[in-house]
C-alpha cells in the first residue's frame, strides 16, 4: 500500500510541475534553495518520506515501489498531472523507479547522489536495526563526511545544524523501513527502457554514492546526461545549491518545460 506523503506546493499552479523527493533522515526542506530559484516559473511540489518532517510514521518494511506510488499520491493530491522529478538519495531511488514505471505522468528525471543499486546492499539491515534500537539520533555522528564535506560544514554551521535536526526528527521506525527500501533496490536491469530526459548528478567527495554510481545509470539510461559537482558529498543540491540549481534549470529547459 503507498504510504501518505505530506506535501507542499509552490509557485504558479498553471506552470509545469516538479515534483521532488528527499533523501533519507532528510525532509522536504532540503530543496528550499532550489523551489526559491525556480517557483516563479514551476509548480514545485515536494513531499516529505515517511516519519519524517509532517509525513505519518509506518511501520514494517517499505520498497521503493512503494514509495514511488506514495510520490505518485502525493502529485495526485497536488493537483499535478503529469510533471518532472528531481530527486536525491533515495529519492533519486524514487525518480528512477518513476521513469521506468510511471508512465506519461513523468515528462523528465533528475536524479542525484543515488544509485541502481545501492553499494554495500547488505549493510542496510544492520542500519535499520541499530536505529530501531538506538534511534536515529545514532546515525548523526557520521553524517559529517558522508552528507557534506567539512570545508562546508564550517563555512555554514547553521545549515549543518538544520540538516541534523531533519535527521534527529525522523520517526525510528519509518527510517528503518526506508532503509530496507534501500537495501533491497536493483533497478539496474529495467533502466535501459527509460525514454525521457534525465539528469545524473554525483557528488565528486560523495562516499554513499560515489560517482561510479551515478555513472552506472547515466550509462545505463539512453541519451542520460551525466554532471558532477566539485567539493561535495552526498545531499549536493543542499551544500552546493547555486551548481546544482543552474544544472537543474539547464535540464528542465532541454526537456521543454
């Protein structure tokens, strides 16, 4: 059953649509600089995953397909027909998901410091169990390094502080049912049926999902164009908006928004 996604929408509700999606222990307030560049010319519609930010909390284990007709609901409830997704993490495990099987509804993708399949499949149990047992507050002490690089991390301590107190708010249970989401995604056999413009975007200092990642599906997509972003980890559009946002608005114009 798709889960209920708590959404937003900004921006003229006649222009073409973008839907977003999160990373995980992340809420939609991660792509605040993006919908305050494009909102004057897009209807920006992001949605919180589940347990986190303003979304009910789950229980029991969610896949991907899952999410995806929860971002799907979520556009349905916007009043979005048919749109172009951007996505980060497993988000971007959304997007992926929603280029292969959402249909006409999706016009584009772009998809960032994700993956097909995830590196290290079989650590993400264990991550579920020890959030489960210690709360996600346990995952706060290595997201320096892996969410951002330290030069960014010093330069806006303030922006640190409010990705954490995304990731210490997350519900214990929903995280965990993300993580096996993630852990059980492998969409790298169906991605060369994708037809729409997509955007791949690595983060160069990205750990999670290092740029090999991203280039497995810009190859892996027919006619994918790949970018990647210097001096950033993993939630990039976050760390390194103004790159990111002028990659996102390049895209969306060559997909004929």
């Amino acid at each position: 059953m798709a889960p209920q996604l708590h959404h937003v929408a900004d921006g003229p509700s006649d222009a073409p649509v973008v839907l977003f999606g999160p990373s995980l222990g992340t809420d939609l307030h991660l792509f605040d600089a993006q919908v305050a560049a494009l909102s004057d010319r897009f209807r920006c519609v992001r949605f919180d995953l589940p347990g986190h930010g303003e979304s009910a909390p789950v229980t029991g284990d969610l896949t991907i397909a899952d999410l995806g007709a929860g971002a799907l609901a979520a556009a349905d409830a916007a009043g979005a027909g048919a749109f172009h997704y951007v996505g980060v993490s497993i988000g971007g495990a959304i997007g992926q998901w929603l280029a292969v099987h959402g249909g006409d509804r999706v016009r584009s993708v772009a998809v960032l410091a994700t993956a097909a399949r995830f590196p290290n499949p079989d650590s993400w149990p264990q991550r579920a169990a020890t959030v489960r047992a210690e709360g996600t507050a346990a995952m706060v002490g290595s997201r320096p390094g892996t969410w951002y690089v330290a030069d960014w991390a010093r330069r806006d301590p303030e922006g640190e502080r409010r990705l954490l107190d995304m990731l210490r708010a997350a519900d214990d249970e929903s995280y965990a049912a993300c993580c096996a989401a993630i852990g059980a995604f492998d969409i790298r056999a169906e991605l060369g049926s994708v037809s729409v413009p997509a955007l791949v975007v690595a983060g160069a200092d990205d750990p999670a999902t290092p740029p090999a990642s991203l280039h497995e599906i810009a190859d892996a997509i027919p006619g994918a164009r790949y970018a990647e972003v210097a001096d950033s980890a993993h939630l990039l559009n976050y760390e390194r908006p103004g790159e990111v946002t002028a990659l996102l608005e390049e895209h969306l114009a060559t997909a004929g928004a």
